[in-house]
C-alpha cells in the first residue's frame, strides 16, 4: 500500500488522501479499522480519513522500532546513514510542491508560507543533520599513568516523537533528523489535526533505502489513545514532545514509571520590548511577523508587546495601520497573509480571549471578529488590544493565534519586572539601538532564546528551547545530539 499523491500535487488530487500507518515498513490501517476525519480548516470539508491508532498500533509500531535497533540500521557506518538522511532530503525537495500543499490543506496556512519555510526547512533539518555526523569525531580521549578512558556514544534506543499540528512537517523533521543521525528507532505521533505530510515523510524514509522498522508511525490522538499509549509504553525510552504545557505535565507524569529520557518545547506568551531609540520601520515590520504570522500560531510568536512611551503612540498607529492591510483568506491565494485557524475548536477558543479582554477593560484597536464575506472556514482578522496589564488573562495565558495586547512602559526596570512575571520563558524580542542596553536586557530577560533587532532568525547550530514552563532541555546541533544519544565511559588501567 503506498500514502503517494498523484502529480501534478493540486488541492483537487489531494482530496480523498486516507492517511495509514506506518509500521515496520508498510502502510496499514488500525487493526479494527477505526478512522476519523481529517477536515480542512480553510473550508470545513473533509479531505480524507485518518487511521485512528490505539495501544494496539503503538504495540506493533515500538515492537518493531525495538527490533530494528539491532538490525541492519545498527550495522550501517555513519556514511551510509548520511547517504539516507541525505536522500531524504532530496526526496522532500523533489515532492515539495505536493508537500506544500498537503500541509496548507491540514493547517490552513497560506501555501507559500508552507512553500518558502515548513518544507525547504525540513529539507534542511536533514541535510544539517546529515552534515552534523558527518563531521563527528570520537569523543575526547584522556590518558595519565593510571588509565585511560574513553567515551562511546550510542543511540538511546526507541524514541517517541509527538508533535503539534501548528508545523508538522518542520517540526516533525526537527525531531525525526537528529534521532536518526544518533541511530535511534522512532514512532511518530503527528497531531491528529495535521496527519498528511507526517505520512509522506514515513513513505520518503521508505523510498530512501531506510531499513524497516527505524522509521514508524502511528496516527491518532493523545489522552486514552496512541498519544497515551505511547508514552506509556515500557519498551520506549525516550520522549521528544511538542505542544503544551499542561500536556507536557500529563506525560512527565506517565514517563516516570519508567524513567524516560524527556525533550520538551513547550507553549509561550513571548513579550517583544520596544525601545524608542529603535528604528521604527523595521520594529513595525518584524513585529507584524512575529504577531501574525502562520495565524499566530508559533509557539515563538511575541504576543505580548511592551513599548516605551515615547514611541507608543506612533507605534500604534503605524501597527495598526499596516495590519489593516493584512490579507486574511483562501491559503492558496498568493495576497493572503494570515490563513485560517486551526479548527473550530480553537477559533472559539482564541475568540473567547476576545471576548475576554473587552470584559477586562481592554479595547479591540482592530480585527477582533470573523472578516466579511467567509461563511466558512475559521478566519479571524489579526487583532490588536490595548488597555491591558499584567492583572489580565489576556496579557498572561496563551492564546496561540493572532491577537496581541500592546502596553507602554516608563523605565527599563519596570518593563523588566513586567516580561518576567510569568511562567513562561520561551523567546523573547529586543528593539533598540543602544549596544549597553542591548545586552544588559537581553540578558536580564528570563527566556531560552532572546532576538535583539530581530525574530525567528534560526541558525540549526544554536541551542533552542524554554525556561520555566516553556520547556526541558535544548534541541539544536549538539544539543539535540546529547538528547537522542547516550555515552558510555570505558575506563582501562594502564
Ligand atoms: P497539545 O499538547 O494539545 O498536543 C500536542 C501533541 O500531543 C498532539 O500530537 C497530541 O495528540 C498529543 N497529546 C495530547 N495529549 C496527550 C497525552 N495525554 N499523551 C500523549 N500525547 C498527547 O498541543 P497542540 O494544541 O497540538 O499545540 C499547541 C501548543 O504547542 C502550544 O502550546 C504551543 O506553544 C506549543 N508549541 C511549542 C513549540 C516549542 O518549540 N516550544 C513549538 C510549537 C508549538
């Protein structure tokens, strides 16, 4: 059974696409032959089925992904693993197009968004990684009269991905590319809401030589099916999760029976703090990025935004301004800047906040409702709210879509003392044009990542990930490769 679309990729040869499995090399549907509907967010219609795994899928995905680590994957030297990561990549190239398209379809994001980052990316994150072992020496070697030691790195064996339907295929590729590069088995666990291109990426690994059983895939959902499943599995030993953080609580939870290895990328409220000494052009520019940008639904996404007061009034204006501008519709229509929400379920979720802070004395400056002319689909105009402090629901807890709240500060300490009050610390953005000041904030700012002049510029090499309850642990080049493996010290007296 092959997951293949027929070329040329349209959203009209999409349609009817069933996503299986993938399991020990195959593409199989649930052994009791449960789907669910997989609906697109931009038109409410049902684009295919999705096969709903349980313990039962995830017992026959981890068995086979345990088997694996001891056969011919385990027996490959490091340049032929590079040979497959490599064809993975070139693999997701030449199937970019029909790519694109499947992850715009399952998320409603604009196509040359998914085109021009979530796709070239996950090229990327295995060609990164293909190049990382590559390059890889052995560990250092240390020798005095008495012994000499050694250190042998491995893979740590079964590793569960679980990721979230916000960037599937960038993110799934985040996670898969390193596990393989250290030799690791995994099962994948997309979301539920974003199944198509996690199972193209299974049919790639399979059409680029990867032995059966290193690469599996169960699809489903978390609480009381293949998610829960699991992470509770005994034969898993490590979990890399994406997604919230009271999920990430839930699973912290069940991995303790076992002691599991666990990588977490947790949610955020991220503040972007705005000097007035800062040139303003390129403030507004990149902030209606880091505010709208996939519909908001970026976990690094600056949804809190703190200006010093002198530059407040203008900021506001020119933000709103251009935001207004925003082209918010059909995501395959090249004008279109912000797509549609996720699902129903979310779109009444990130317009509850709306509500919300009208009743916490906030004002909507724009958006704040569904734009004129869509009966259909889960369209919100990008919104701005003012009036609101650090008291507010609305400034503290995420709401992962495109609304933003806009405070002005006085003193450096005062805004400080704002960002940090929360228990997030994912990312932050830094406007200003002082040297001194840039570094003195920046390092006073309790989050993993801070951007000084910018947002969301990655170099893969770099550590990323959240303090507090944005996360445990960093991914990125060595980082991830200290997570997804294991050392062992030889020691040998002389
Ligand atoms: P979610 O936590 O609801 O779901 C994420 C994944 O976990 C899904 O695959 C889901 O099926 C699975 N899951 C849910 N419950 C589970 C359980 N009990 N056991 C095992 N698996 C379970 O998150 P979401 O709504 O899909 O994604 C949005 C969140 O992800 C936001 O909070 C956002 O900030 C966060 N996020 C963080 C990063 C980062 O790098 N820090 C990146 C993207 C998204």
């Amino acid at each position: 059974m092959t997951q293949t679309v027929k070329a040329p990729a349209t959203k009209e040869t999409v349609k009817g696409f069933d996503c299986l499995h993938f399991i020990d090399g195959k593409f199989v549907p649930s052994k009791n032959g449960k789907v669910f509907d997989n609906i697109n967010p931009a038109t409410e219609e049902v684009i295919g089925t999705v096969a709903e795994g349980g313990a039962a899928e995830i017992d026959l995905a981890v068995a086979a992904a345990k088997r694996a680590l001891n056969g011919p994957w385990k027996k490959m030297n490091a340049n032929e693993r590079v040979a497959i990561l490599r064809r993975i990549a070139d693999l997701i190239i030449e199937r970019k197009d029909e790519m694109s398209i499947l992850e715009s379809l399952d998320t409603g994001k604009p196509t040359w968004l998914s085109g021009s980052i979530d796709v070239p990316r996950a090229a990327y994150n295995f060609q990164f990684f293909a190049d990382y072992i590559r390059t890889l020496t052995a560990e250092s070697t240390q020798h005095d009269d008495i012994a000499i030691n050694y250190a042998v790195r491995r893979p740590v064996g079964v590793v569960a991905l679980i990721n979230p339907w916000n960037l599937p295929l960038l993110l799934m590729t985040w996670k898969l590319a390193p596990a393989l590069a250290a030799g690791n088995t995994v099962v994948m666990k997309p979301a539920e809401l974003t199944p198509m291109t996690a199972t193209v990426l299974a049919e790639i690994c399979r059409d680029a030589g990867m032995p059966d059983g290193v690469v599996n895939l169960v699809h489903g959902f978390g609480p009381d099916s293949a998610g829960a499943a699991l992470v509770e599995h005994p034969d898993v030993n490590a979990i890399s999760f994406t997604g919230e953080t009271t999920t990430g609580k839930i699973i912290m939870k069940s991995a303790a029976n076992s002691l599991k290895r666990l990588s977490y990328e947790l949610g955020g409220k991220n503040p972007n703090l705005i000097f007035a000494d800062a040139d303003l052009d390129e403030v507004i520019e990149t902030t209606l990025k880091s505010s709208f940008i996939n519909q908001g639904e970026v976990c690094l996404c600056g949804s809190r935004i703190y200006v010093e007061r002198p530059a407040y009034e203008k900021f506001l204006e020119k933000f709103v301004a251009k935001t207004k501008e925003l082209v918010v519709g059909d995501p395959f229509d090249a004008k279109t800047k912000v797509g549609a929400l996720i699902s129903e379920e979310h779109y009444d979720r990130v317009t509850s906040y709306i509500k919300l802070a009208k009743e916490e004395g906030g004002t909507i400056v724009t958006g704040g409702k569904r734009p004129e002319g869509f009966d259909k689909g889960y369209f919100l105009e990008p919104t701005i709210i003012t009036g609101l402090d650090r008291k507010c629901r609305v400034v503290n807890e995420e709401i992962f879509g495109p609304v933003v709240t806009v405070i002005p500060f006085d003193t450096e300490e005062e805004v400080l003392d704002q960002v940090n009050d929360t228990h997030y610390g994912l990312s932050a953005s830094v406007w200003t044009n002082d040297l001194r000041r840039a570094h003195r904030v920046a390092g006073s700012i309790e989050a993993g990542i801070v951007w000084v002049n910018t947002w969301f510029l990655r170099d893969l090499r770099t550590p990323f990930g959240g303090m507090k309850q944005s996360g445990v642990g960093r991914e990125g080049g060595v980082h991830s490769f200290e997570f997804y493996s294991e050392l062992t010290n030889i020691c040998i007296k002389l």
